[in-house]
C-alpha cells in the first residue's frame, strides 16, 4: 500500500474517535472528515456503465427526448 493511501478501517477508526470527543458530530473539513474522504477515493474507478466522457448524446447522436410524432 503507498505511503498516502488511507485505509477505510483507519479512516473508520479515527471518525469514531472524533465523534466520541464531539457528543457524535464530525465537524465538516476536520481531519476525520478529510481521512474518510481519502479513503473513499484511494483505488476507486468510476462504474462501467457511468456517464459519457465524450461529451456525445448516447444511443447514436439521440438526446434525451422522445422523438416527434409524425
């Protein structure tokens, strides 16, 4: 594992702690916040069927209307 990946079980691991020192809230932008966040993103990939990177209309130049009846 690279030295800058966070596992989810150390992330998990300090979220508890800072919310059992805060009555249960982890303030936004703390450092548990920001280790859970890194160690959602550390080995992701987006999904297979995910949205189009081309920037095209999917299903052949087709937007997302029906088309027009005759």
């Amino acid at each position: 594992m690279p030295k800058n990946s966070m596992s989810k079980a150390a992330a998990a691991r300090i979220q508890s702690a800072t919310a059992k020192a805060n009555g249960g809230a982890v303030p936004k932008g703390s450092f548990a916040a920001r280790a859970q966040s890194a160690a959602s993103q550390s080995g992701s990939t987006p999904p297979s069927n995910g949205p189009s990177k081309t920037g095209n209309p999917s299903g052949g130049g087709r937007g997302n209307n029906p088309p027009k009846s005759k």
